[in-house]
C-alpha cells in the first residue's frame, strides 16, 4: 500500500495540476478594467434623445410597467409627458448622497442600449467612464480587448 510522504499533500499536487492545465484558459485574457463605482456619468448622457428601446420594450413597458412608459412618445424614451421635450438626463438616475454614488429606478427592465453599455470606448472617454485606467486612453484597441471580455455575456464584441 502507498504511503504518503510527511509534509507533501499529493491531492493538492494533483488538484493544482487540473486546475492549472485543464480549467484556466490556456491564453491569458486581457487585464479587467476598474469596476464600475456607480458615479453615474454614463445617465448623465442617457438623455436629450441619447437612447433608444425596442418596439417589444415599450409594448412590455406600458403593459408591466406603465410608470415607465409615460416618459415614451412616439417611439422616444425619456420624453417629458408634459412638454414633449427630452430629459437632459435619464429621469430614472438616483443619487444617494451629494457626489456619492447612483443608480438607476428602473435597472431590472431598463431599456437595451443600457444594458449593453459600455459599447466602446470612445464613448467611456467622451463621458469621462471611471472604469478606464490611464493606459485605456492610450491604446484604444488593447482597450477595447478588455471591454468586450468585461462585456461578452452581455452584448457581442466590438473589437475584431
């Protein structure tokens, strides 16, 4: 019968073994970017015509979630019912405390274009995203590697 040495543990040996060359992906993947810190600067663009919804949203949204649906008009989100014109932001933006951080009334049925942002990172540098890192806005397509992987169980990726 095999005994084993004192002091070297041939389960870990094995396990590191596995988990090393048969779990990990074999290519390294591209260094995370910040997570998100809910600073909200991303709804501070989401209005003046910023967005858009599918016909089946809004359909959902006036059956489900009528409160949603009075900021739509003609196929417009985030439309005041009362004047016609547009939010300057997104009227469902939250903030906890003075500079601190957001969030959003409606997350759970919020329209698509939210639920794929980011897109890329053009757009994180126009509306000064907190996720970037400083050598994001230095090499745009290594950073755009990074996105996309952040991205990939919510959206297809951008880069090629």
């Amino acid at each position: 019968m095999y005994q084993q040495s004192e002091g070297y543990n041939w389960y870990k040996v094995i396990a590191t073994l596995i988990v090393n060359f048969c779990v990990r992906p074999r290519y390294p993947r591209p260094e995370a970017m910040k997570n998100c810190n809910s600073c909200g600067k991303c709804c501070e663009y989401a209005g003046n015509g910023g967005l858009s919804a599918t016909r089946e949203e809004i359909d959902w949204w006036e059956t489900h979630r009528p409160e949603i649906a009075q900021f739509v008009m003609d196929g417009k989100i985030w439309v005041d019912p009362k004047t016609g014109e547009y939010f300057a932001r997104c009227p469902w933006l939250r903030q906890e405390a003075p500079g601190g951080k957001t969030s959003c009334d409606i997350y759970f049925d919020r329209p698509e274009d939210c639920r794929h942002y980011p897109v890329d990172i053009a757009q994180m540098i126009r509306e000064d995203c907190e996720m970037l890192e400083a050598g994001d806005r230095k090499d745009h397509h290594r950073a755009q590697k990074k996105l996309d992987a952040i991205m990939i169980d919510v959206r297809p990726p951008v880069s090629s």
